[in-house]
C-alpha cells in the first residue's frame, strides 16, 4: 500500500499498516524561500520534494473553487509602505479594510481594521455576499496531484462555519459578540444569507476531484465557546457533512485553537476530521484523553505543539521524548494522523522536522499489526 492510501485510510478512520505522518510546513516554507534562508540540502527543492526528502507524507492545499463578485462591485486598493487599505464599493454603500504587514521573520499580512464597524455596515456587506460568484477550477488540483503521486493527498479548503466567518473576517470578534445582541435580527440574517452561499461553494467541491474538503474555522472555544458551536457550527457541518457524503468525500475541520471543552461536542457535530490539532503547553489539551473521548468517530491529525519545533519552546532531546511518549499513548490509535499544532514555525529549527521522521519510521518498525488498532 502506498502513502497516498494508507493516508486516505487514516483519514477514513479505517485501520492501517503504519502511522502516517504529514508535517505542515507551508508559512516555513513561503517565509524561508524569499528570505533566502531555506537550509542548504533542501535549498533547490519543492515544497513537496522537500517533504520526501525529510521522510513526511505530503499533506497539500490547493484552491479549488474560485470565487470574485458580480460587475456591480468595484474594489480598489492602495499601499503604502507597510499598510493596505482596501474599498468595497457597492450599491448598497461601501466597505473598507485595512492590512498591516509583519515586521518579524513571517512578514505576515494582518487585518488591523474589519469591514464592519457599525450594524449599518451590514447592508453592503450582505449586497457583497449575495453579490458573491463560485465557479469550479480543477486544473490547480490536477498539476499538485500529479506532482504529489502516491506520496500523499491533495485538499482543498473552503469557507468556515459563518459566525466565525463573520466575528474573525468582517467585524472582529469583541465587536462581533456584542453586535449579535443588539441586533440580533439584522446579524443573523447575514450568517443565513453566509450560509445559503458557502454551501454552493460545497455543492461545486462536491462535484470535484478532491477527496478531503477542509474549511478555515481555527476553531477555538474561546472564540467560539460550546453554546455557540451548537447553535452556529453543528448545523453547518452537518449541512457539508450530508452534501460531501453524497459525493463520497470527507469533511475536514481546521481546528488549531484550544480545544479542550469542545472535545466532546465533536463526536456527530458533522466533521470527519479535525486537523492542526494543539495540545498541551500550548492549550490544556491532552492527545491521549482526546483520542480516548472520540473513540475513533472522529480523526484527529496534530498532535505536534508548534513551539517544540523551536530553540525556545524545547531542546532537541525534550522533542524526541515528547514525541516517544506521545507515539506510544496514541499511535496505534484508529483515527490518528501525527501532524502539527498547527505549523512548522518560520523561525523552527527545521532539523526538528527530520527528526520527528526518523522517530516514527523506528516507533512504525514495531508498531501493531493494522488487525490491533484500536
């Protein structure tokens, strides 16, 4: 068997010969490639080659529905040094956003002013979203999954749950909570009017060649605590879950925030995967307590806190423990992919990556037989 299909059965929480392990690295990769900084062996590779050359299973994204607006929405934008303004003009009134980037090795673009600053925003920002196009675009998906082979999967991601969408994309959480109760009427009109539009995002994905749909949620109970994921998230899913299930695909969740209370929720909350899982000391997440509170009715892929890839989260030798315990609590478990919490950081020590390769092809050398797997 392949990496490709003993990954698509990890995935499918099906029971398999070996743990598969799929590190992210893509922001290490994008930062260290224009700084110039990417370590001499691995200096003339791809991304995906450079994910065989460190021993990892790919793991790559891909846009597969593209979406602009109707002729009746103009946008312009304009930049100055470090700073980007960006207008939304529509007939319903006008929208601006303002980006920051970065000055730390990520050189990361950052939201510093949402769209949304009054519930009198909300008019042109349902004319935007009803205003929104989807159209299918297979021919990305087919260049990665040729260069990808049997060495791993491609996926795509697609729109979160649409309060999420809403408070981290449009207004900003704090704004976002408390313009829920004051205009709770107005607010959730625009999430119903999010939702009818994401699903054709969902229906066109479904009728596409990707197995695995991921979304964007960054789940996290402290910005979407358990009340509001039953009433806004569980319906959602559920909703993708019965449209990608009828295509045959799975429906994967970007949940990289703290989880630990929401754990329970997820079993039947509509997702098949939960991915970028982060656990303890960068939330009070335990993988073993997880992967036992799931049972295997959810797959998990993570299990790699983010800041152990780093001189000064870890030494080395305290990574290469971490990892030997946690292969030992939960890597015979049916329903879990080692990956990471939720990347390889810009500035890690990317000798970390190889690391963790040559530990689970030892620890997957004994491992129990696919027959075994709980």
């Amino acid at each position: 068997m392949n990496r490709r299909d003993e990954y698509l059965r990890a995935l499918r929480g099906e029971p398999t010969d070996s743990l598969t392990w799929a590190p992210n690295f893509d922001q290490w990769y994008g930062v260290n490639s224009a700084a110039g900084t990417v370590p001499e062996p691995y200096r003339e590779l791809s991304r995906n080659d450079l994910v065989r050359a460190v021993g990892g299973v790919i793991w790559r994204r891909v846009s597969l529905v593209k979406s602009d607006f109707d002729a009746s929405v103009s946008i312009d934008s304009e930049r100055q040094d470090r700073r980007r303004l960006t207008r939304y003009r529509t007939p319903a009134g006008e929208l601006t956003t303002v980006h920051q980037q970065s000055t730390d090795s990520s050189q990361t673009w950052y939201l510093v002013e949402h769209a949304v600053k009054s519930v009198d925003d909300l008019r042109p920002l349902r004319y935007l979203i009803d205003a929104t196009r989807y159209r299918l675009d297979v021919e990305g998906y087919r260049k990665q999954a040729a260069e990808v082979g049997a060495d791993g999967i491609v996926l795509t991601c697609l729109p979160s749950v649409p309060f999420i969408h809403f408070a981290k994309i449009d207004v900003g959480y704090e704004h976002a909570y408390f313009l829920l109760q004051d205009h709770p009427k107005q607010v959730h009109a625009v999430l119903d009017a999010y939702q009818r539009k994401f699903l054709q995002a969902y229906r066109l994905a479904a009728e596409g060649p990707c197995e695995i749909i991921s979304n964007g949620d960054n789940m996290d109970q402290l910005t979407c605590p358990p009340d509001y994921f039953a009433r806004y998230a569980v319906p959602y899913y559920q909703e993708v879950r019965r449209i990608l299930h009828a295509a045959g695909k799975l429906a994967q969740g970007h949940w990289c925030g703290k989880l630990d209370r929401l754990i329970p929720l997820v079993p039947g909350c509509g997702l098949d995967i939960i991915e970028a899982v982060t656990p303890k000391p960068m939330s009070d997440l335990d993988m073993a307590e997880t992967m036992a509170a799931l049972e295997g009715k959810t797959v998990v892929q993570g299990g790699i806190p983010a800041v152990y890839m780093c001189d000064v989260g870890c030494t080395r030798d305290a990574l290469a423990a971490y990892i030997e315990r946690l292969l030992q609590q939960v890597g015979h478990c049916r329903g879990f992919v080692l990956g990471m919490g939720d990347n390889v950081p810009s500035n890690a020590d990317f000798a970390r990556v190889k690391m963790v390769s040559d530990l689970v092809a030892l620890y997957n050398r004994n491992r129990p037989p696919a027959a075994e797997n709980d």
